[in-house]
C-alpha cells in the first residue's frame, strides 16, 4: 500500500511502497539494501523460513490524482526489511519515498511501515499494522492503523501470480497484483500495478496508480538437513597368536523393515482423520519390537517451494513421534529424516500423485 499528498490539497496515503528519491537519497537506499531491507517493490510473501531475511529494493512508477489535478507520475524508489520470527510469522520494516512534482515544482514526503504478517498457508497470509508519513505535502505527520489480506499461486515451477488488498484509516484502500519470477531459491524479482486511494481533505480523496517492479534476496534461516546414513563398519580383524590369521570379524548392519505410512493434507503438519489406523498400527508395531529404534521419514509435494517442504516434512516427523511418545513409546528410540518434496513416491502433476507424497513413512530399525 502507499502514501500521497500534493500542491494544495492534495495528499495521498497507502500501505506497500513507493516513492521517488532523488540522487543522493537513492545512494542512500542503496547503502541499506545492501544490508537488509524489504516489503517495497518485492513479491509478497505468504510462507516464511524461522530466522530467515528478506531484503527488497523496487520501484515504481506511479501517478497521482483528485478531482481538482492531475500530477506528472515519476519513479520512486522503495527499501525494507522482513524477519521471519517463525515458520508462520514475520515482522517487516519499510521505508518508502513519497516524492512528486506538480507545476515544475518538486516536493518531499515519506513513509515509514510496521507491519506484522501470519501466513494461513502457503497461497494465503494476513498482515496489520502501523504507518507514518510526514514532508512538504503534509500539513502535520499523518498516522495510520492498516490491515489487508497476500494471496499468491504458482503458475509453474519459476512463476508466481500474486494479489494484495488492504484497507486503513484516512479512509484508505488499495490493492497490487502482479507475477514474481524464480531466480533461484534465494532470489525473486518481480513486476505489477498498484492502485491507492485514500483521503487528502475533509471531502476529498487521492489516488495514487502505477506500475512496480522489485527484487528480493533472502539469507538465514535455519535449513534443516537429513541426516547423512552412517556406512558399515569396516571388517576388524583379530590376529591370532599362532601363524594363522582368523577369518575377519564383521559387524552386521542395522536395517529398516516397513511398518506404515502416515498421510496429510495439503501444506498441514496434523495428520489427516482418516489416518488413526494406521497411527495405530505404528504404535503396536513399535511397542512389539521395543528393543529397536524407530525410523520416521518425512515428506511432502511439490506445491510449495523446496525449502519450506523440508521445514513442512520435518514438522510432519515431529507430529508422528510425538503421537508415539504419548501413547507409550519411548523418546530415545526415534531417528527423524526430513526428506523434503525429494523422496516422491508418486507423480507431483495429478491431484491423486500429491496425496501419495504427503506422508510419513514408519520403520523398525534393527
């Protein structure tokens, strides 16, 4: 969302990012986005990865207007900073430039945003918070309590569609929609159009429109990796005090006999209603054979991306140990693998295919 004010009254305000900065002030900006900032100009985000920066740097193109002018549109440069607190919340900072022109004549104004955003799932997220916007356009510093809804889908394995929607005080709305782009698994960029509209006097609104384009760079986080299978020993040999040498002694390995298969729904960590026999049968077995350990191997579709898959299938371990443990099974008994969207069982293009891969594969290790 945005923020606007103009020569005479004329004043605009909104929730994403925008604004224009001028040489000195973009080599500023771009000092910060060195280091860290996000939510302007950038793809929004509906997933998040626990400890994870997201730093954006956009652009957009935007122009304003009410029922008595009509301003020239100039590009703005926009900067913040996301902070995943978890797998589901995330904290994100923005700064945005408010700068425009009207009759030859430039002013100065920008914008400052909290906000904090609760991923529902993996296409949907809701976020609220605070804005403040001050400069030559404004008679006194302008404070607003905003709320919206980030909605995205993928349109294959590199695109994304996305929309955002939000509404505030001063009689503000707005919304962007756009596609991002998959550079790799840390690198987005992205381009659409947003629209503004809020109030600039007692009887009038602005509105401010225009296209955007942004990038993202993401770093931190933690990324949960499978544990690595430890090989066979090698053979010990015992040499015998007489001149023949003994046979070599192996040790025999240790291997997984399949129990059961724990399955989900889409994007969730609790297994599905229909899957209590079978967690059932996990907890006989496992009580049968108690002198062994127990293998849970996480795993998920290609819905999301593969990064938050892994967090998603170990999330998934998890739930099928805990599930054991409270029904009688011992904790130190359990070697978790968070297989991610890697292990599929079936294919990831039918509806069927993706049900087949959201589960947690049960062994007895012995």
């Amino acid at each position: 969302m945005k923020v606007y004010y103009y020569q005479g009254p004329v004043y605009c305000y909104g929730l994403l990012l925008e604004g224009i900065i001028m040489n000195k002030r973009l080599l500023a900006l771009l000092a910060v986005a060195a280091v860290g900032v996000s939510v302007a100009g950038a793809t929004p985000q509906t997933q998040f990865n626990k400890g994870e920066f997201q730093v954006d740097l956009g652009a957009a193109h935007s122009k304003a207007k009410t029922e008595h002018f009509n301003a020239d549109a100039k590009w703005n440069f926009d900067g913040g900073l996301t902070y995943a607190l978890s797998d589901k919340t995330a904290i994100q900072y923005g700064y945005h430039g408010l700068n425009d022109k009207l009759g030859g004549i430039g002013y100065s104004d920008k914008m400052h945003e909290v906000n904090l955003v609760q991923s529902l799932n993996k296409n949907f997220a809701v976020y609220g918070g605070y804005a403040h916007i001050s400069g030559d356009d404004f008679a006194k510093a302008n404070n607003i309590a905003q709320a919206g809804v980030i909605g995205k889908a993928n349109l294959g394995s590199k695109v994304e569609v996305y929309g955002k929607a939000g509404v505030g005080t001063k009689k503000t709305s707005t919304w962007e929609a756009g596609l991002g782009y998959k550079v790799n698994e840390d690198l987005d960029i992205n381009a659409g159009y947003r629209y503004i509209n809020t109030k600039h006097a007692d009887k009038e609104n602005i509105s401010f429109q225009g296209p955007v384009v942004g990038l993202s760079y993401r770093f931190g986080g933690h990324k949960t990796v499978a544990p690595v299978a430890t090989p066979a020993p090698a053979p010990v040999y015992t040499p015998a005090p007489a001149p023949v040498v003994e046979a070599p002694v192996y040790k025999t390995p240790k291997l997984d006999y399949y129990v059961q298969s724990i399955y989900f729904d889409s994007d969730q960590d609790v297994a599905r209603a229909d899957q209590y026999p079978n967690l059932t049968a996990a907890v006989n077995a496992a009580n049968q054979y108690s002198q062994d350990q127990i293998k849970l191997l996480g795993n998920a579709d290609t819905d999301a991306t593969p990064q938050y898959n892994v967090g998603l299938s170990e999330r998934r371990v998890q739930y099928v140990a805990q599930y054991l443990v409270n029904n009688g099974v011992s904790a130190d008994r359990f070697i978790g693998i968070a297989n991610g969207d890697t292990k599929p069982v079936a294919t990831n293009s039918t509806a069927a295919g993706k049900a087949e891969n959201r589960r947690v594969d049960v062994y007895i290790h012995r």
